[in-house]
C-alpha cells in the first residue's frame, strides 16, 4: 500500500491496509505479476498507472521523465530461497509485457544504488543492473539512493 497512498502511510494499521488492497484488487487499481517454481509463489512485482502509485510524485526530488501517461514499477519480491535465481527478472519481464498488452507507452521504475552497501533485502525496488538488461536507460538521480530509470514500450 505504501506506493497507493500519497501520505499517512506510517499511521495506518496492517488490517486497513490489507483490507484496502483487496478493494484495489478487486476494482483492478492495483497491477502485479507473481512468479512461481513448482506451483509455490516465490515472488512478485507490483506495477501500474502513476495515478494508481501516486506516492512518487511527492518525493522531493522527482520530475516525471515523460509528459503523459506514466506507468511505474514500484516493487519487487523474492523468496530469500530463490535469490539471485532470476525471479526478479521474470517478474520484470511480466510486468513489461501486460503493461504493453495493455497499451502502456513509457515506464519508469526507481532501482536503489546498490554500492551503497545495502542488504539485500533493501532492494525491493530492484537494482540498476536488473533494469539496465531490460532496456531501460537510466534518467537522474531520485534522492541519495535511488535512480529513475525509463523505458519506452
């Protein structure tokens, strides 16, 4: 939910905001592909509309790199068992190809610096490599650790 809301996030209990992703969900305002080894979910990629994850748009440094409709990747997750495995790069590829289907013309996505020296754990919005291999082009800087990256579909 912390990409949904433009603030308050801190304050809301686990059960709102569970409760309100499922009405997302349900009203299809809330985009992710989910990546599977032998029928077990081992993770996922959240994605969709700038007006459905409008949470960026109030970073202090953020400029849209692309007048129009915008979509976004926000989030990743990957098993700690199926690191490094490739699961990342499976969702990404997912998550760009319904964005196409669905008639999406640029995405952006906001990897963290990984010199940094972050565990990995921090990288829930993937890395620079991860979007670089997928065709991405890296725009500027967004805060102290992270990048926009773009891509146009």
């Amino acid at each position: 939910m912390f990409y949904h809301v433009e603030r308050g996030w801190r304050e809301r209990s686990r059960a709102q905001n569970k409760t309100e992703k499922h009405t997302l969900v349900e009203h299809r305002k809330a985009h992710g592909v989910l990546v599977y080894h032998r029928g077990r979910p081992v993770g996922w990629c959240q994605f969709g509309p700038s007006k459905e994850l409008p949470r960026i748009d109030n970073m202090r440094d953020y400029a849209p790199s692309h007048e129009g409709e915008l979509w976004r990747i926000t989030c990743f997750f990957t098993d700690r068992d199926y690191r490094r495995k490739g699961v990342a790069r499976a969702a990404l590829n997912g998550a760009i190809r319904y964005m196409k289907e669905h008639g999406a013309e640029v995405v952006e996505a906001y990897p963290v610096d990984p010199r940094r020296r972050h565990s990995s754990d921090k990288f829930w919005n993937g890395t620079p490599d991860l979007f670089n291999s997928a065709g991405f082009t890296k725009v500027c800087k967004l805060g102290r650790e992270r990048w926009i990256f773009k891509k146009t579909l």
